[in-house]
C-alpha cells in the first residue's frame, strides 16, 4: 500500500547542441536517466509491495519476484450452554467455555511477467505451518478440570494463477483502472482430505465435526475476478479495489452432505499511501470480506446452526523501504476489526525486479 509520489515528476534531459554526435550521444544519455529515474519511483511495486494486486502493472519483458512470510494469530472464545433459567440471575445446568488460539505460518514465492505495458501474469506458491490449541472442559460433563487438545497442519497451499490488465493510463484527471482475474487451484489438503469426526451429545444428537489435522488448502477451485484503481492526488495516493470470488461446488461423498457449494466471497478495500522521501513510503487501508453461507444437497443437523453470511474486516498500515534501485523490503500489520478476522497479522515482503 506503500506509494511514492515522485514517479509523477519527468525528469528533462538537456542536451547542449555542440556536435551532431555529440548532442545524439547526450540524447541517448538523457534517455537512459530518464528510463532509470522511473524505474528507481515505479508505484507499481511500492503499491503491491504492502497489498497484492494494487499497483500498475509490470513493464513489459521485466520479472519481479517476491518472497514473503506473515504470521496471523487468533484468539476466540466460546461458550455452550445446556440448562434453563429460573430467574434472570439463576441459570440451572452446565456450562461449557472453550478457548481456541491458533497460529497461521505462510511462506510463499510470487512471479509476475509483464507482456506488454498492459498485461501480466502472476503465480503464487504458498506453504502454510498451522498450529492450533484448544482448551476445554469435557462437553456437558461437570467436570471441574480444563483439558489442552493440540492439532497441527502442514504442507503446499492453494496455487494461484493472476493476470491483470491496465484499462486506464490515469490521464485527463481519470484514475488508473486495473482488471484482474486469478484463479485458485485446490493444490493444498482440503477439509475433506483431512480425517474428520462427528462429535455427538450424550443422546446421539450431532453438535460439531473435529478435524485431525489442519487443511492447509480450501479443496475447492475458485476464480476471483475483480478490478482495482490507483488515483494520485498530490501528496496521497489513493487506491481500492473489488473483487467477487466465485467457487466451484464438489461432490463430497454422502456422508459429508452430498454436493457441497462453499459460499461465495465479495471482497473490497481502500486506502492511501504517501512518501516520506525518496526511499521510505507509508500507507494505511481498510480490507473487507463477505462470506456467503455453504450449502450442501442433504439437509445435515451438523451444519444448520450456520449463519448466512460471516464478515471479516481487517486495518492494515505498512511501511515500504527501497533498498537498491530493484529491491524494496515491506512490512505491513493488519489489526482485525471484526469478531472472525484473525486477530493481528504481520506480513514481510522484498520484491525483486529482474
């Protein structure tokens, strides 16, 4: 989300006209500083450095690779109730409080080609670490003793395939306008790969499924397209964007509920980014989910507590550091806002343009 301002400056290269070869030679020089003065203040990294997919796309014949780690952490709490009320303040049962703390590790190696000056593509690889902790009392036993259950999670993600198109050059007082669609690949272990188990009440009823293990992917193919927009306004750069991530239903065996169709995603976010000087930028943008309900062909108790819709917001602020005229190095956090959003993510990122 980072942004510099600079880039926005030509720079004029002044020839003195002594000798025709002399005056060609300067001609030649002055576009060369020109070409690298662009490039040392290209947007397009700082924006995408922080948030993916923000920035103008890449120059064409360029390769830009950009390794990343972030850690997000959650905490949440539940409680489950079994009794009834005699007066407000009196409540005859037993009460159930469970606490859940999990830690998401992802490293992950990114590749974007430009074509043309329009046109690229992009591939994400991302290897997640998952480990989660969760401690409970036995369900609706009064038992007074709290229990420590681990289960973890490890291996490839989801691979995703990107191509972005630049509809706008932000002339006349118009924004740029970056369409985009990347599709998912189901490369990761899904929740149905994993060994799953229904937990059941003392009278046989379904109230949950447990998973052995982490999934480290969705299981599902999506395809999310979308279109951002970068609007510079001295000295701010504003961006958004929006997007609608569409997943492909699977047949997952009868005892899973038949045909399962994972809710559909709406995404949007915005922000701003402005320089401190010439190497060092800051941004700060809001980012907000829409999960859609998923639905299955049988009717299963398992899953019919759902709600229709789960919201996640998240703010984020960085910091975008250049380090060499090809290198720059990213630090963003992201605070969650909302009651499932992870809790705080920290995220590194040194893209490389070759």
């Amino acid at each position: 989300m980072a942004v510099r301002m600079f880039w926005l400056v030509p720079l004029v290269a002044v020839a003195t006209p002594a000798l025709a070869q002399t005056a060609q030679t300067d001609a030649n020089a002055g576009s060369t500083a020109i070409t690298a003065s662009e490039e040392a203040n290209d947007p397009a990294t700082d924006i995408a450095s922080i948030t993916a997919d923000r920035g103008i796309v890449t120059r064409p014949g360029r390769f830009t690779i950009e390794p990343s780690f972030s850690h997000a952490h959650s905490n949440a709490t539940a409680v489950a109730v079994e009794g009834y009320t005699v007066i407000p303040a009196l409540l005859i049962g037993l009460i159930n409080i469970s606490e859940i703390q999990r830690d998401i590790f992802v490293g992950a190696m990114s590749l974007k080609y430009g074509f043309t000056s329009k046109l690229e593509a992009a591939v994400r690889v991302p290897y997640l670490s998952i480990n989660e902790d969760l401690r409970e009392r036995e369900v609706f036993q009064g038992t007074p003793v709290d229990t420590l259950r681990e289960s973890s999670g490890e291996g490839l993600g989801d691979v995703e395939l990107s191509a972005r198109y630049q509809l706008t050059d932000g002339l006349g007082g118009w924004p740029y306008v970056i369409g985009a669609i990347r599709v998912r690949a189901p490369t990761g272990e899904g929740p149905y790969d994993v060994e799953r188990r229904v937990i059941e009440a003392d009278d046989g009823a379904p109230i949950g499924v447990e998973l052995g293990d982490r999934p480290t992917g969705s299981g599902f193919w999506a395809f999310e397209p979308g279109f951002s927009f970068i609007y510079p306004t001295d000295p701010a750069v504003l961006f958004g964007n929006l997007s609608y991530v569409w997943t492909l239903k699977e047949e997952q065996g009868f005892e899973n509920g038949g045909t399962v169709d994972p809710g559909d995603i709406v995404r949007f976010g915005f922000g701003m980014g402005f320089a401190f000087n010439e190497r060092t930028s800051f941004s700060l943008g809001y980012d907000h989910s829409i999960i859609r309900k998923t639905t299955f062909e049988r009717n299963n108790d398992v899953f019919a507590a759902n709600f229709e819709r789960i919201q996640i917001g998240s703010l984020s602020f960085g910091l975008s550091q250049r380090l060499t005229q090809s290198t720059s190095l990213s630090l963003t956090v992201s605070v969650g806002v909302t009651e499932n959003a992870p809790n705080s993510e920290i995220t590194l990122k040194l893209p490389i343009s070759l």
